[in-house]
C-alpha cells in the first residue's frame, strides 16, 4: 500500500519508498482481493389514496442490509457498514405526488473482506411523524400508526427484493406501506 516501517529488523532505518515500488518486504503482507461494486436500490410506495395530502410531516429512515449470497436465513442478514457506519436514507417530504415512487440507490462490494458474494436488501427502520420527532412509531412487527385527518391509521410495512445483483438485474427493494385497519361488523341473523 506504499507504506513502510519506521525501522528495520536490525533497528536500522528504512528509506521511504519511491514512487511505483509495489514489492513486498520482509515482514510485508500482500493480500490479492476481488473487486466490483453492485447497485442497490430501492422504492418506497404508500398505498393509501385516502390520505395522500396526509405525508408532509411523516420522515421514513431506510437501512441497508447485507448476507452471504445463497444464505437463507433471515438472521443472516446484517447491517451494511460504510466507513465503519450503518448505510441510511432518510425520506421525507412526502407529496401526493410521489407517494408511488421515492428511489433511493448506493453503489456497494460486491464482495466481502474474504471474496464471499454478497446480496443486499434495504429495510424500513424508522417512521416519524411531527417535526423533529424522536418518537420511533415502527413496531417489530412491521406495523406503525399515523395521526392523519384527526384519525388513527394503521400502517403495514411489507418489503419485497427482485434481482440478483447484476448490471442488468440489480438488487432491487420495493417497500410498500399499506393501511392495515380493519371494521369489526356485527351481524345478526334472524
């Protein structure tokens, strides 16, 4: 990597290294890698016409998950990590407009430190409502409510991921919030 110890073996010093020397010393590691970079995207739709002018204080964070291709678990799904932090997206501003299509896309490894494939997913992580709220309304469950036309409205997230990480074919997450409400009927029958 161009770098070079302050002193040698023997405590004599080493000179710097010249520019384009890429030999590896004594002590030195040389690592070989795979490289390449895969697409990774992501649309967050709301299913909820009755609301659609309703969404302008509502923030949605979104978190980028990564496992080894061919796992089949979902606990082998781990936070995906740039720079030693979790890869977010924040939404917000939500308008009757573009309920049906938010986009988000980051560029990452294709591969992990060890040369393993891997296949990516991005997740609801948070939903917000109120400006500057802290107040996490997405439950484990995948469910949230939102305040929306004086109403409590009951939300499902559910994610859906196509694709296998080509140029051609990237992974692709669709996110769709839907209303889960349900009216309780009492019939009687005479």
């Amino acid at each position: 990597d161009g770098t070079t110890a302050d002193t040698g073996a023997d405590g004599g010093e080493y000179e710097d290294r010249p520019s384009g020397d890429t030999f590896v010393y004594q002590g030195g590691t040389l690592s070989n890698r795979v490289t390449g970079n895969v697409s990774t995207e992501a649309t967050k739709t709301w299913e909820a016409y009755a609301f659609q002018s309703e969404f302008d204080d509502v923030t949605v964070v979104l978190k980028l998950q990564s496992r080894l291709v061919g796992s089949s678990s979902e606990e082998d799904w781990e936070d995906a990590l740039r720079g030693g932090s979790v890869v977010t997206e924040t939404l917000d501003s939500f308008t009757a407009e573009n309920l049906a299509a938010v986009t988000v896309d980051e560029s990452m490894p294709k591969y992990d430190a060890l040369g393993r494939e891997l296949e990516y997913r991005w997740v609801e992580s948070a939903v917000y409502q109120g400006e500057d709220s802290e107040d996490n309304l997405l439950g484990e469950d995948g469910y949230f409510t939102l305040t929306q036309d004086g109403r409590k409205v009951l939300y499902q997230s559910a994610l859906t991921v196509t694709g296998d990480g080509t140029s051609e074919n990237p992974f692709c997450t669709q996110i769709t919030n839907s209303i889960a409400n349900t009216i309780d009927y009492d019939v009687e029958k005479i």
